[in-house]
C-alpha cells in the first residue's frame, strides 16, 4: 500500500480479510463507505487498469458494482467501487454448508441474469467461484447478487470463437450450484476432485447444466426457463434465510421508527450531518420495503425476486 492511506477524497480504513491490497475505506467528504483496490507492483497496476476499463463498460449492468473513482500515480494505482456485502461462500459457510433449493435456484438465475447482461456487452468473466460473488451493501440491495471481481475477462469479439467462452461462463454457474447443495470441502477441493458420486443432484439443476452443453448458441430464455419451472412448480416463495426468522410486524415496526427518525430531520435548512442521516435513513427504509414485499403472499407470477427488481443506482 501506499505510504498514506489517503486517496484523493477516499481514506483506507482497514484491509479487507483475506484480501491482498483490498481495503473498506470511506469518502471524507459524504462518509459513503467504498471498496479501495490498491495496486503498487507492475502486474497489479495492469490487472486493476483492465479491471478499471471493464468495470466502465459495464456501467448501468445490474450486479456489478459501480466505479466510483480512479488513480494512477507514480508507484500507484488505486480504484474506488461500491462496497458488498458477505460473500455467497460466507453465506454457505454460515448455513452449515448446505442451501436450500428455493435459494439456490434463486441465486443461479440472479447470475444468470447478470451473466446475460455482461456477455451482451461482448465480455465474458472467465473465473467465476463463490468467492468472487456477495450480496450488495446497501440494505436495500441485500438481496441481490454482485459479481465482485472482473480481473480475468475477456472480450468475446476479440476471440476466434465467442460461444465456448460464454458456455465456459454457463458452465462455471452450473458448478456453483451443485457446490452449494452441500460439499464438505473448499471450492478449490471440488474444482479438483469433481462431483463426489453420492451426490444428489436435483432434477433443475441437472436440466440446467444439460442444456448449457448441448447448446450452440446463446439461448438465455431457455435456460431462465428451466431455473425458474421447479420454483413456479412447488409454490415456493424466497425469503432469504437470514431475515426468515422476522415477521411483518416487526418490519413494520421498524419502518414506523426510521420513518419517524426522518421526521425529526425535515427542519429547514438542514446541514451536512442531517443530510448525512437522512441518505442514511433513506437506505434503511428501502431494505424494510424489500423486506416487507417479500414476507406479503405473493401470486405464483410473482415468486422469486428477479435480477431488475432494483435499479443498479438511486
């Protein structure tokens, strides 16, 4: 890291764990937390530029967390993005290392979606894992998936042949789904030894994979199709498992006190520090909303949240 730990408006706070050079930082001037990638070795400056100039054309791309600020200084390059939040391994490793079926399908069609939206963009990823996927940091997008890490893409038309590199993308979503129906080890360990044979593969998940190895071009409304029968079928309805304890009342309730927070901000002029707390307030109410929204019974149309349910910005 650079001798300070400031960046042009942003301060690195602390590393991220397990992270190399990855830092939560804030901005000095709104308070917002952000994401610091630092680069101070030549192969690191090169991978964070490529990662820079993919993340610019990926702008407006629902899951992709949005840049925010660049740097690149003698010795240095720094890039700013929107934080996230546990990554869909912590999440795995906090439910015991097994999903259920409604969340799994669920979350496989969030990234087929946002596989969609970027290889539309002539960019395929190329190394997907559980790792390099989290829910968003903001309360109100903590139900949607982002994709974190875009250090290894590729631009399809620059490739001989575009399809085996988006079918590789396919595929590696197909994996995801099957490690997270329950393996003992670590991503890495699954990746080498396979699927262990006792393994209980659900019929969606095996039409899913199926369809993405016989397939010769991109045909992404088959594919939602088959992640989105088994759910329709059964009348399961998503609610993440860390808010399924919570009823509506209490999100009631709690949306009653941070709507009357807000009202104790509406004096005019307001300052920086009432601004401050009323985005802030704004953010909680909108995850109360979500949260409410999906605790309601809800038609057999309108199940599962889709990948557009948010904007990508306010």
């Amino acid at each position: 890291m650079a001798s300070s730990n400031v960046f042009g408006d942003y301060e690195a706070l602390m590393p991220m764990h397990g992270l190399a050079e990855i830092y939560l930082g804030r901005s000095m001037t709104t308070e917002r937390a952000v994401l610091l990638k630092v680069g101070s070795t030549p192969a690191r400056i090169a991978s964070l530029l490529a990662e820079e100039q993919v993340l610019c054309d990926l702008v407006g791309v629902p899951g992709v967390p949005q840049l925010l600020w660049s740097e690149t200084a003698p010795g240095h390059t720094v890039i700013a993005t929107d934080v996230y939040g546990p990554t869909l391994e912590a999440i795995y490793d906090q439910a015991g290392r097994r999903l259920g079926m409604d969340l799994i399908l669920s979350l496989g069609e969030q990234l087929l979606s946002r596989l969609e939206w970027i290889h539309s963009r002539s960019i395929s990823h190329g190394n997907l894992t559980p790792q390099m996927l989290a829910m968003g940091g903001e309360s109100w997008q903590c139900h949607q998936l982002f994709i974190t890490d875009f250090q290894h893409v590729k631009k399809i038309d620059e490739l001989s042949a575009g399809w085996p590199e988006q079918q590789a993308d396919l595929q590696a979503l197909g994996e995801i789904l099957i490690y997270l129906l329950g393996s003992r080890g670590s991503w890495d360990e699954f990746q080498q030894k396979g699927v262990p044979k006792d393994t209980e593969i659900p019929a969606p998940i095996t039409a899913f994979c199926e369809c993405v190895g016989r397939a010769n071009s991109q045909d992404y409304f088959i594919l939602h199709r088959v992640l989105r029968a088994s759910p329709l079928d059964l009348g399961i309805r998503f609610i993440p498992r860390w808010e399924s304890d919570k009823s509506s009342r209490l999100f009631y309730n709690d949306l009653h006190l941070q709507m009357e927070e807000i009202g104790k901000e509406t004096s005019l002029p307001i300052d920086d520090a009432q601004s401050l707390r009323l985005l802030h307030s704004l953010s909680e109410v909108l995850g109360l909303y979500m949260n409410i929204l999906l605790q309601m019974p809800m038609s057999r149309q309108t199940i599962l949240p889709k990948a557009y349910d948010l904007p990508g910005r306010l």
